[in-house]
C-alpha cells in the first residue's frame, strides 16, 4: 500500500510564501479532497508535489513510501509512483496520443520488462472506450484541436495505462459537461483500490458526488485550515468559506498586496 | 554511395548514377545533358503515378532539370544521397500553364565542406506547386531557392525543415517573386539547430506593382536545442501593390518548457522527452514520405545529428 507523506512544506516565489506549512498523509485506498477559495494554492501543491522546476521548496519534507522525494526530477517522481491530471493539459503538436502514452507507459517498466505492443494496443483501446473517447484518438496528436472535456477524459486515460500509487486530478471536473462528468466520475471510482491514493481538487460538489472523498480539507492562504468528512462539502457548497472566518478567526481573505516601487521620477532643478 | 534496400524497387524507382541513368523503370523522357539530366513531361499517362528518383553522389555537376508540359499532373519525391566528394547539386523546374507538381525533395547523408543546391522554380498560369523538403546533412550546407510566380493564380507552397548538428552552418536563401495578379505563396520554414550549429535563413517575397490580389505569407520557426547553437532568420516581404495579402512571422526558441514539463511528468525522461517533442516537429515532413524504409533511414539519420554524430 503506497503512503504519500507531506512534512511541513514551505514554497515560496519571488519572497512571497505560496505554501505555508503544508502537512498531509494519503495512504493507498483513500480518496482526499482539497477545497478552498481560488488562488489559495491547491494547483500549486500538486505541482510542487510532481516537481515543476517554477516552484522552490524552502522547508519541508515529501516522501513517498518512505522515498524522499524533494531531490527528484518530474519524471523520477512519476516513475516513482506519483501521477497529475492537469488543469490545463498541454498540447504536444505533431506528437501522436499513441507514441506519447506508449512511451510513457514503456518508461514505468522496470529495467528488463519489455512493452509487449499487443497488449498494449488493446489495453488503449478498452480505456479510450470505457472514456467513451471515440475512435482515431490514437493517432490524433497529444491533446491538439480536443476539447476541453477530451483533455480531462485523456489525462484520465493516461492515468489508467499508467496505474500510478498516488493521483492528483487537479480541478478535472472543469471544463466538463454532466455526461463527460459521469463518465470520468466512473472511470476513477472503477481504479479505486488499496493501490491507489486519490487526491482531488476541486471547487465543487458535484465531482465528489461521483468520486466520494474519505476527507475532505480545505485549503486558505496557503495552509489546510480545516479536516474533515463529507459533511464539509455539504456546507461549503451551501454557505461559501465565510463561516471560516468566523470559525478561525480570520479577517479577510483578501491577498496580501505589497508595495510596489514605481521607480523614480527624472527631476530638473531651475536655477 | 550504396542504394538503399528501400529503392530496390526498379519499377517505381529512377536512379541516377555517376554517369548515367543506372535505372528508369518504364519512365520515358530522360536524357543526359551536359551538366547533369533532363525529363519533359508531356504524357500524362506515363507519369500518373508517383515516383521516386534517387540521386546518388556525383563529382561532376549534377543538375536535374524537370519541365512539366500544359496540365500535367506530377508527384515526385527526389531523395539526394550525399556523399563526401559531392560537388555542387541544381534542381530546375519549369511547369507549364494548369501543371501540378507535388515534391518532395531530401537532401541526407554526409559532407566534407560547403555543400551547395540550387534550386529555381518557374510557374505558368494557374500552375501549383506543392514543395516539401528536408536537409539532414553533416557539414556546412547552403541552399539557394528561387521562385517565379510567372503565372496568374500560379500557386506555390514550400516547406523547408533543416536540421543542423556540431558545429555546422546551415544557410538558405529563399527568394520568392510574384510576377503575375492572384499568385499565391506560402513558405514555411522549420530550423533545428543541435549542438553548437548556426543556422540562418533569409527569405524575401516580392510582389510587384500591379499583381494586385496576390497572397503571399512566411512562417518562421526554430528551435535551438543547446546554449551554444544559434538561429537567425531574416524574414523580408517587398511589397509594391496595394491590394494584395501578405504577411510573415518568426518563432525561436528552445524547446517549449510546458510541453517538455508535461512529457516528465509523465515519466519520460528528458533525453527521450526532447526527442518526441522534435519528432513532433518533424512531422510534416514524415507525413509526405511513402516508402517506409526511407522514412526509418531518415528518423535515424535525424537522431545522430541531434546527438552530434556524422549521418
């Protein structure tokens, strides 16, 4: 059972603290849920979780099964285990859905194994099939001219050929109309398993009505103020994150605006 | 220079040799000329297929020059096989009122020192061409292209797409000239420059006064795979017509960091993730070849310049 570890993380950019003592555990066979107002950091600790070279830790720890994985490049990670559904999936022109998740299907491998192409081709098709992604989606290039729904459906299909031990899907509900929502609401309950550690972000009930979290935290300024069950999508969906302020004594959840130079002025002195 | 087992095929393959035509299958209208060889097309019937031509290395000068005759409709995928002792290559093509030719023209293998092509292209009325090429090879490579939109709603589209390694220069100067109303041009150019290779290219599209309605439009883009490498590109239109559509543009850069952070991400690591993301950008080119075994030949000659070896 995979045990993903996060110790007290810390990530700033430009002096400015984005992630503010981070602490969780997802264990293989839970489903977690991240909630929270827009530009809290959700995104960005996922991101800082995969290793996007943007973001510099300046304290804390990831581990994944006991690994370390702070030192790790993106694609150590991921073949260490880890696995992100984007929020906006990037296209790769001229680069076909076949080749791209062949090869990375191929790189998580261990040394010896051979991708047996067969297998492979079937395996594509049955998952291209349970998303109901429609024919030719292997030779179409990596997420070029799809729409927004497609994108989601294709990082889900990524995510099914490479069985990774932890997940994130980072807001893969947007973008997506009910029947697409079902779809992939069912494809990742289908995957759930001791195996696999889900972690969700989201903005809405909806997704976790097909995807029912086991916790559900809420994110504000960067830190996870709140833990909780299943009662707590129920209330922010109906009130908002206003009673947090209440709750945790919270003024505002403004940003924190900083000064900003403006430069000097050219001045002339008359004589 | 050995032909490869992919030409074998004596029916569908033209070969010329040191001196002579080694192998023409049943194509009529070749000859041997001073500086190189000639083929007039004039039957449709005997040329309605596709064909390939194979140009393996010569020392003399080796020019080919192909005339398509009134509404003759051509497909040709001309492959250069170059070679150290390689001298100086020219491709001429003259094309007739309502003629279509599609090209495809590679130029791959291995050169000692300035490796040179000239090419020159004539266009009637209402003719199109559809130019395709690639350049794939080891040592300094300069290529000279010319274009005569001599026709009214003559039609040209040309894409080049060069790949550099070592410390090669690659140069390419594109002309193209609107010389008739309601022409149209649209040339592409797509530069990889590997290693510490310097590639520039200048292209300038001219349409004269009273060609009105013409169209003619340029799209530049490279990628520079290490610090050392460089790419230039001087893209120039001349205009001297008020009702005409033109238009050009220039992207370089290094690999795109979101394309490369989403293939990591993945798990492929990056030596492989680079490799995708250029096969990707090769693409165009690879769509146009037919024959399989070149097409290997081509994608590995590709790697070993992009790792810096010869081809």
């Amino acid at each position: 059972m995979a045990i993903l570890e996060i110790k007290n993380l810390i990530v700033s950019v430009e002096d400015q603290v984005i992630l503010d003592g981070i602490n969780l555990v997802v264990r293989g066979g839970e489903t977690h849920a991240i909630m929270g107002p827009n530009g809290t950091g959700k995104s960005t600790l996922a991101q800082v979780i995969m290793g996007h070279p943007k973001y510099h830790i300046d304290c804390g720890e990831i581990l994944l099964d006991g690994r370390r994985l702070n030192e790790m490049s993106v694609d150590e990670r991921s073949r260490a285990g880890l696995f992100l559904a984007m929020q906006n999936p990037t296209e790769v022109p001229g680069v076909t859905n076949f080749d791209f998740v062949k090869t990375a299907v191929q790189a998580h491998l261990l040394s010896g194994q051979h991708l047996r192409i067969g297998k492979f081709i079937l395996a594509l098709e049955d998952a291209a099939k349970e998303l109901k992604m429609g024919s030719g989606l292997a030779h179409r290039y990596v997420n070029e001219g799809f729409s927004g729904g497609e994108k989601k459906r294709n990082e889900i299909l990524q995510m099914k050929l490479i069985k990774p031990s932890i997940a994130f899907l980072d807001e893969i509900d947007s973008g997506l109309d009910v029947d697409a929502l079902r779809i992939v609401g069912e494809n990742v309950t289908a995957m759930k398993s001791p195996d696999l550690g889900l972690i969700l972000i989201t903005h809405y009930q909806r997704l976790l009505d097909s995807i029912v979290p086991d916790f559900v935290h809420i994110m504000i300024r960067g830190k996870i103020v709140k833990t909780g069950g299943r009662e707590l999508i129920a209330k922010i969906d109906a009130e908002g994150y206003d009673w947090l302020k209440v709750e945790l004594g919270i003024d505002e959840f403004v940003e924190k605006k900083k000064p900003v130079s403006l430069g000097t002025c050219a001045t002339k002195s008359l004589k | 220079m050995k032909i490869p087992q992919c030409f074998v095929d004596k029916n569908a393959t033209i070969v010329f040799g040191k001196k002579s035509v080694e192998y023409q299958g049943n194509y009529p209208g070749i000859r041997i000329t001073n500086d190189g060889w000639s083929i007039q097309v004039a039957n449709q019937k005997q040329w309605k297929n596709p064909i390939t031509m194979v140009m393996k290395g010569q020392k003399t000068p080796a020019n080919l020059y192909i005339h398509l005759k009134t509404g003759i409709s051509a497909s040709f995928s001309i492959y250069y096989l170059v070679n150290p002792d390689w001298a100086n290559v020219g491709l001429f093509v003259k094309l007739d009122a309502g003629a279509k030719l599609t090209l495809n023209n590679v130029f791959i293998g291995k050169y000692n020192s300035n490796f040179m092509v000239n090419r020159v292209i004539t266009q009637a009325d209402t003719s199109e061409v559809d130019l395709s090429s690639g350049i794939v090879v080891s040592g300094n490579t300069k290529i000279v292209d010319h274009y005569e939109l001599n026709g009214e709603k003559s039609r040209l589209s040309a894409v080049l797409l060069a790949i550099s390694g070592q410390k090669e220069i690659f140069s390419s100067i594109q002309e193209v000239f609107h010389n008739r109303p309601v022409s149209q041009s649209n040339v592409t150019n797509l530069l990889v420059s590997a290693g510490k290779s310097q590639m520039h290219v200048d292209v300038t599209e001219t349409i004269g006064k009273g060609n009105f309605q013409s169209i003619c439009h340029q799209n530049n883009r490279g990628i520079i795979l290490e610090e050392k490498g460089s790419i230039t590109v001087e893209p120039k239109l001349i205009i001297d017509e008020y009702d005409v559509d033109a238009g050009h543009g220039c992207a370089i850069g290094q690999i795109n960091a979101n394309e490369l952070y989403y293939l990591l991400s993945r798990g492929i690591d990056e030596t492989t993730a680079k490799r995708l993301i250029i096969s990707g950008y090769l693409t165009p080119l690879y769509k146009r070849i037919d024959n399989p075994g070149f097409l290997k030949i081509l994608s590995r000659t590709i790697e070993l310049q992009m790792k810096g070896n010869d081809c």
